[in-house]
C-alpha cells in the first residue's frame, strides 16, 4: 500500500462507547456523522398492594412507593432511556401484562418486591413462565434474595423490596450489568483503606455492605463511621452515607479501631 493506508487504522472498535474525547477525535478527523447504536432501554416497576405512588393517598396498611423513585434517580446517571411503569398489582394477571410490556420495550427488566420469602411469589413464577431463571439468592446483605433472568430478549433483574436492599443490590450488581450491555467497560470501584470508629457486628457466612461515612482525620488517615442501625429497611443509612463498607464473607464483625474496606459513592454515583 502507499502512504494513505498508513491512516486506514481503527479508531474505535464496534460497541465503544462514545465519551467526550472520543467525539473530539472524531471531530478532528473531520467526520461529521457516524452511525451509532440507540441508548438502551431499561423498564422498572414495583410489586405489591401495600404501596402507593406519591401523589395517591395511601389506605390503611398502605405506605408511598420509594424504591421507584429510588431506581428512577439511580438510573438517571446513567446515558440510557428509562420507561417506568408504575406500581403493578399482587396479582398473576398483572405481574404477567408488566412483564410481557416491560419486555416488549426494553432491553433489560427491573423489579423491586415480591422475590423475598413471605411475599406473594409471583414475580418468580411468573419469570418462569416467560422466561427464565439464571440464579435467584447471593449470600450477601442487604438484599440475600434477588432474582437474573431473561425474558423474551429482555434481560431482567428482581430486587427486593426493602429500601436499602433495592440500592445495595442495584450498585454492586445491576450497574455493572446495564454498562456492559451499554458497551462501556466496567468502571473500576475505588477501594480504600480505614479506620473505624464504630463496632461493626455481622456473622461469617455472608458478605456485608454497611453504610458509612468516612472522612479524613489530622493525621491524613481515612476513618469511617457506621450510619446508625443497619436495617435493610431503614433507608436513612444510606441517605447519610457516602460509603459502603465491606465486610467479606469470613468476617465475624469488627472492633473500634479495626482497618475496614470501604467502597467510596463516588465510584457508583
């Protein structure tokens, strides 16, 4: 070849996913269009009959649906299209229209309620029946019981209900899921050292993310704080958090003083 095939190269290889510099380059080279690939399309509704959408008046036993909301402001950060189908009823029939609607416009399913032991087991079935499923607990909390599969071409992802386990389970898990099937490589999650102040209970057998707020003190060093009581349901840990902080699964707990593993927000947000 003569000198021009010396510029035939590659610039970005198929699925890449375009960032500011990269329009940059291409601008440089003086390419005005490129074909591109639509932004990916994630649906997401909650299960049950005690929930209510904000603007509803809730019934006696029934409490404002926050994990929509939740998973609305989550997704949101990322470059994608979101369709949110609202709150689905604890019924067969409705748990299969969501899902057969959900899947019929999107790329990947997001549920929250109805995978944890005790509640009406229609998201299970129901996924079964449509389509399958991949694995359905992780040995981790929050959010022990969470639900991969597929329907149709949808890929799907069943939360738990509670608050705390629908945040927990969504960055260390469905984030990671969302950006690989947007093309993006999958973002490294900084991890630090620290001290901690607070006494941290847990027992072996399962991995834990509790929520803290860590800081740097006089001498330069990371110290973290646990966030008040852990519940699963108390979504004020993670309000007041801006880590979270892992405890593998051999852990028995910590002391005050002990070195912890953090996972700053700022690699998930």
């Amino acid at each position: 070849g003569g000198l021009g095939d010396v510029y035939k190269r590659q610039v970005f290889a198929a699925s890449h996913y375009l960032q500011p510099a990269d329009i940059g380059l291409i601008a440089s080279l003086g390419i005005a269009e490129v074909r591109v690939k639509r932004k990916l399309k994630v649906a997401f509704f909650s299960t049950g009959d005690e929930l209510v959408s904000i603007g509803s008046q809730p019934a006696k036993g029934q409490i404002f649906d926050s994990n929509r909301y939740t998973l609305w402001s989550m997704l949101s950060t990322m470059d994608i299209e979101i369709i949110d189908l609202g709150v689905v009823r604890d019924t067969p029939e409705a748990v299969e229209q969501a899902f057969i609607e959900a899947s019929q416009q999107a790329d990947a399913v997001i549920t929250s309620g109805g995978v944890s032991v005790g509640d009406a087991d229609y998201v299970k079935s129901t996924l079964e029946k449509l389509g399958r499923v991949n694995f359905w607990k992780v040995a981790m909390k929050p959010g022990r019981a969470r639900a991969f599969g597929q329907i149709n071409q949808a890929f799907f992802f069943g939360l738990p209900g509670n608050p705390v386990s629908v945040m927990g389970t969504f960055y260390i898990f469905v984030q990671a899921a969302l950006e690989k099937m947007m093309g993006r490589n999958a973002r490294q999650r900084l991890r630090l050292r620290a001290k901690s102040l607070s006494k941290l209970r847990k027992r072996p057998g399962r991995v834990e993310y509790q929520r803290g707020y860590y800081e740097i003190n006089a001498q330069g060093e990371y110290q973290v704080t646990k966030t008040g009581a852990q519940g699963s349901g108390i979504l004020r840990s993670m309000s007041e958090a801006n880590c979270f902080i892992y405890l593998p699964m051999e852990s028995a707990g910590t002391e005050q003083g002990d070195g912890v593993e953090i996972w700053p927000f700022e690699s998930f947000f």
